[in-house]
C-alpha cells in the first residue's frame, strides 16, 4: 500500500520548500512586511507628523525649526519662500538661514528637490514640473534683516503652475 502524501509535501513543491517549518517562516515573513507596510501608511496625528517633519528639517536646513518662521506666498509669476529667525538679535541662525536658501536656491535650479523630499517624508507637490520646466524658472535669494527670501518666478504658465502647487504645499505642511 502507497502511503497518501501529506499536504505540506505537495505546498514544498509549490514554494520550493523543504519542510512544513520553512513553509510556515515564509508565510509568518510575508505576515510581518505587510503588516509593518500597512503600519507605515497608517496616518500619523498632526503634532506627530510636525514634531518628525521639524527635525529632519533640523538636518536638512542646518537651523532649529523652533528659531524660525516660515512663510510660503505665490504671486503671479510664482511666488516666494521667506524664512526669519525669530530673534532678530539671533545672528547664528540669520547666517544659517541665509547658508540654506542660497544652497537650496542653486540645487531648485539644476532640478534637485531632494531636500523638500527628505524633510516631508513625501514627494512635494508641484516639484516634478519645476524639475522638468526649470530651464524657465528663475530662482533670486536676497538677505533680510533677519533672515532671507528666495524668490521663484517665471513666464511660463506650466512652471508657474508648478511652482504654485509646490508653495501650496508647504503652506499647508508649515500650517501649525
């Protein structure tokens, strides 16, 4: 008498597995990357989302979030990033502020948006037409008294457009 095959015999040939034990680690790994996958894209509360988003901009501006102010404008032509220290008197992060929109402002013109990425944990908005439109974006940094001002404008309406979202966007992400 044949003796009938187990069914883990017949998944060994399916998975390529050589026992009911590799079986079952295989299913309990697939468990735990979906399980961790679905965790990631779980939304996270406002304070939380703020609280990672200001310190990877620590990293990536060289300057304390809780030192400074942010404001996002558009115009018709574009629009315009301002960042102040808070303490006008603060000349540490006025000389950081102005290190990190003079660098953001050349890495913005030759298409590398790495940075926004970083600091939102996201692709930004507007910023895959401000790469692929940059030959019509001007960028133009200016010193402020108590920090900068980085001015994007352009004549072309797709790159304005671009550079719209992109300032709506951080509006919305700075917006406390």
């Amino acid at each position: 008498v044949v003796p009938e095959p187990r069914s883990w015999e017949y998944a060994e040939v399916a998975a390529g597995s050589s026992t009911p034990e590799d079986s079952m680690q295989i299913s309990l790994a697939a468990i735990i990357i979906l399980v961790s996958s679905a965790a990631s894209i779980v939304p996270q509360e406002p304070h939380e989302h703020h609280a990672d988003m200001d310190r990877r901009g620590n990293v990536a501006m060289g300057f304390d979030q809780a030192k400074i102010t942010h404001t996002f404008t558009t115009s018709d032509t574009g629009g315009v990033i301002q960042v102040l220290a808070r303490e006008g008197s603060d000349s540490v992060t006025i000389e950081q502020i102005r290190r990190h929109l003079t660098e953001i402002s050349k890495l913005f013109k030759s298409g590398d948006f790495s940075k926004p990425l970083f600091i939102h944990a996201q692709n930004p908005s507007g910023t895959n037409v401000m790469k692929a439109r940059r030959a019509h974006i001007d960028y133009r940094y200016e010193d402020l008294s108590a920090g900068g001002r980085l001015t994007i404008s352009s004549e072309d309406g797709e790159a304005i457009a671009g550079i719209h979202r992109f300032l709506r966007f951080q509006q919305l992400e700075h917006k406390r």
